[in-house]
C-alpha cells in the first residue's frame, strides 16, 4: 500500500522559534513501534521532507554558524540527508563514517565501536583517515541522540584524528535516555532540535 499521507512542510524554523513545528511534525507523523523507538520514516529516516531538512540544515546553520567549521561528521544511514542539507549553508564538505568496510576505501582509517541502538549489537564505523585533518574544525550531524552511543563512535574518530569538536547537532533527541546528559558531561556542545522527554504507551511529551 503506497503511503498518501506526505504534506510536505511549509515553515522556516526562524531564529528563535522554539522549533513548535518541528515537534507538531513528530507528533503528527511520527509513532512509537516500541516503547523506546519512535519511527519518522515518512519525513526524516526513509521517505525524505526536502522542505523540512532544509530547513533543518538552516537551523544548524544558525546555532553554530560563529564556530568556523571545516567540516560535518554524520554517520551513514539517516544522517546524510541532513548534514548533507546543513553542509550546503556551512558550504563545508560532509563526511560520513560507513558502518562496513567496503573496497571504496582505500589506505589508513579511523575506526571506532558502536552499539547499536535499533539492532542491538556492536559495529564498527570507519573513515578513510585522508578526509579528516587534525587542523580540522568538526561539527557533528545525526538524526537521533538515545543512549548516545553512535555520538560516542563519532567522537571516538574525531579524537583520533586530532582534530577538533566544535559541535554537536541532533534533531531529535530522547531526552529520557541518557545521551544528552553523558555528552554534557563530556563537554560537547551538543543542540538538540526536539527533546522528547518521555514516549510511555505510544505517547510523545516534549521537554
Ligand atoms: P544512540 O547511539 O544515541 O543510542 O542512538 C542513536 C542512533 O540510533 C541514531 O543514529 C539513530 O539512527 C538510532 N536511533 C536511536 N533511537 C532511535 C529511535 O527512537 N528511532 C529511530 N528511527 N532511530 C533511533
């Protein structure tokens, strides 16, 4: 059965807005599949609202356009679509770590250790080590912020690499799992867009 229900967005996430629209959004299309796993695949993970990551990417743009970023980070799948719209207004390249290693990369690479959030086992991410310099200035990009372990990988590589975390930005992030408060405590600059505090029996509520 084809999906019918996409209205694409028609709003700016103008400076300063407490992004309401964003969380109306979530609260319209998104749903709970299990207690801890909201699904946005009909604008963010899977079916893309063009209109509404723009507008997301603008918005990163705002919150971090005074750190001289060289460079975005994300993590293949979900992120892309959204660094890759932030990247345009930053006019920085986007690098994304793949969770295999394919022949596509070639020589040295960072690689760091993820647990999964969704399919509950370990992997590794990887970045061809020629796409990141330690005179780099880094902003991180990803779709979701739970227990903060993909936020960790990512860290992990940049770290590695020498260069310098600036930032993180996060679109939605479940605010009663953690990953917010142990990045804090990390000292990231981390910005999420929407904080969900709690999503008990299929229903949303904001922070
Ligand atoms: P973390 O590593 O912070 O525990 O989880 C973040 C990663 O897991 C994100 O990259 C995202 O792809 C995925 N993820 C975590 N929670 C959710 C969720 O509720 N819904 C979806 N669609 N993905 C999630």
């Amino acid at each position: 059965m084809c999906y019918d229900k996409f209205t694409p967005l028609k709003f700016k996430l103008n400076c300063g807005d407490d992004l309401e629209l964003l969380k109306q959004r979530i609260l319209k299309d998104g749903h709970v599949s299990s207690d801890n796993v909201l699904k946005v695949d009909s604008f963010l993970n899977h079916q893309l609202d063009i209109q509404l990551l723009s507008e997301i990417g603008n918005e990163f743009y705002r919150i971090f356009a005074n750190n001289n970023i060289t460079k975005i980070l994300t993590i293949e799948a979900s992120g892309i679509a959204i660094a890759s719209m932030a990247g345009i207004h930053f006019n920085v390249p986007v690098v994304f770590a793949k969770k295999t290693k394919s022949k596509n990369i070639d020589g040295d690479v960072y690689i760091g250790t993820v647990q999964s959030f969704t399919h509950g086992r370990k992997y590794d991410i990887i970045v061809s080590r020629k796409f990141l310099c330690d005179n780099d200035r880094i902003l991180i990009i990803d779709d979701f912020l739970a227990r903060g372990n993909a936020m960790l990988g990512l860290i992990d590589i940049v770290n590695q690499s020498g260069a310098q975390l600036c930032g993180a930005g996060v679109v939605i992030e479940k605010g009663f799992q953690n990953g917010g408060k142990l990045l804090k405590q990390k000292n990231v600059n981390l910005h999420s867009l929407a904080v969900i505090k709690s999503m008990k029996d299929g229903k949303l509520t904001f922070g």
